[in-house]
C-alpha cells in the first residue's frame, strides 16, 4: 500500500467503530499520524454536538490538520407522525451540526495557517433517497450533502478542497441490527448488483484515502457513492419488513425485530 500520508495529520470523528474506525485504519496504513474522536472507547473524548468541545480541541491541536473526515453519525427509527421531537433533535445535532461545528473548527485552523488542507464528510445514499421510517437520518444526511457543497464554494479560494462520501449499506455495528428484519439481508444482496453483499467500512475508507490525497485534488465540492451500485436499484424498506413479518408472526415474537428497525438505516456509519 502506498504511504501518501506520512508527516500528515488526520482527524476523524466518529473514529472509535464503523466506517470512522475503517478511516483510521487506511490513514494509518499509510503514515497518518491520526487523532479520533468519539464518546467511546479509549479514544479522545469529543461529543461534536458541543461546540466549547469541538473549539476546545481543534485549538489544543499543535498544528492546523492536513485532513478532517466527519464520520461521527447516528439515526432513529420511527415514522415521522411517531417521532419525538427529541429524537428528531438529536439526530440532526449529530449529524447535522456536528459535521457543521467540526468543518467550521478544522477551516478556521487551516485558513489561519494558511495552508491547504481536505475535509470529507461521510454522507449517505440517504441525502437523496428516502427511506421510511428514517425520516430524521435521511433529512440530515440531505443537509450534510448541501453543507458539503456550499463549504465547498467558500473554502476552494483558501486551498480546502471540501468533498463528501455517500455510502449504501455498510457491515458496520450498527447497520447489522436490521439482520434482525427477516429477510433484511437476502434484500440487501439482491440488491447489490455488484457481489451481492454489504460494503466493508474498508471499502469506503479508500475512496474517502483518494478524496484527501494528491490523487483526488481536482475533486471538489462533490458527495461519492460508494454502494457496490445499490442506488441503481434502490434501499430494502426494514420498517415495512418489519410491519410484515410482525403481523404474519405476531407482536409478541418480533419485539427483535421491531428493536432493529429502531436503530439505524443500513447506511449508517457509527455511534455519535
């Protein structure tokens, strides 16, 4: 693997598990010196939603970071007339906000050192393609893709080439809970026209390696799919799988099943 990293300093939020814990493997393997940031694990302790947490830590940085990935993300499954206000919330402040408040800090430091710098922001195949059930998730998603792109604009003058990744279904921790859905994966595979199976979060970590490297220097502004061409066909509906099998087997055998659907899209990339 080449090394087109080395000297070069890496943020990834999100970097504990899923697609973010993916990131940080690839920017390792190729001489990253990476800092992750997460609300678990060992990692540095950052809940993007906090905006003292968020300056606090890019202004404790030692130097402006070469490259920032968001990849800090979650989701909730209910349909909208059901929807608490504080799911809603919570879901766009991480999402959303928090990939708002980690560009803004991450800018800030490369505008003012006055060096060129990547940021790529893990979208989804949700930022277009509705989903239901998962109204909040693919709503923020919509907001990340559009962030993504008005960031874009304003930062290329400064030499911050500003770029998202739009993955489908990802065999992370928590997308595998709609396994719980009957049916759920044989869908997913159908699916995929290409290999017929999930992504690996090893997948989307090389595409969003060529984002932030030389390689991908006149991509700007732009949100990649990364879905082995599963958005050629379309998502498998886990809330109305659910509904389904729920009825045909009965409410009291599927409270599994209904847990999953409450979880997260398949695109979701990790824990906030």
């Amino acid at each position: 693997m080449e090394r087109r990293f080395e000297a070069s300093h890496v943020v990834v939020t999100g970097g504990a598990s899923g697609i973010g814990a993916g990131c940080v493997d690839r920017f390792n393997a190729e001489g990253a010196t990476c800092h992750v940031l997460d609300v678990s694990g060992p990692q540095r302790h950052v809940d993007v939603r906090d905006e003292q947490q968020v300056a606090a830590f890019f202004d404790g940085l030692t130097q402006p970071p070469d490259v920032v990935v968001n990849a800090a993300g979650t989701g909730a499954g209910a349909r909208l007339v059901d929807l608490e206000l504080d799911e809603w919330r919570r879901v766009l402040d991480i999402n959303l906000t928090g990939t708002f408040l980690c560009l803004r800090a991450a800018a800030r430091r490369m505008m003012a050192a006055g060096r060129p710098g990547v940021i790529v922001n893990i979208s989804s195949i949700n930022e277009s393609w509705p989903l239901n059930g998962f109204g909040p998730y693919c709503a923020s998603k919509a907001g990340v893709a559009m962030l993504t792109r008005v960031a874009a604009l304003e930062l290329a003058p400064h030499r911050v080439r500003v770029n998202a990744v739009a993955p489908g279904p990802i065999d992370t921790p928590l997308a595998r809970n709609l396994s719980a859905v009957p049916g759920f994966d044989d869908e997913v595979a159908t699916r995929t026209p290409y290999e017929g199976r999930w992504g690996r979060p090893s997948e989307v970590a090389a595409v969003v390696a060529f984002l932030a490297s030389e390689d991908g220097r006149w991509v700007v502004g732009r949100s990649l799919t990364v879905d082995g061409g599963h958005s050629l066909i379309g998502e498998p509906d886990p809330l109305v799988m659910a509904e389904r099998a729920m009825s045909a087997a009965g409410a009291g055998a599927m409270n599994e099943v209904a847990a999953a659907t409450t979880a997260v899209p398949p695109s979701a990339q990790s824990a906030p």
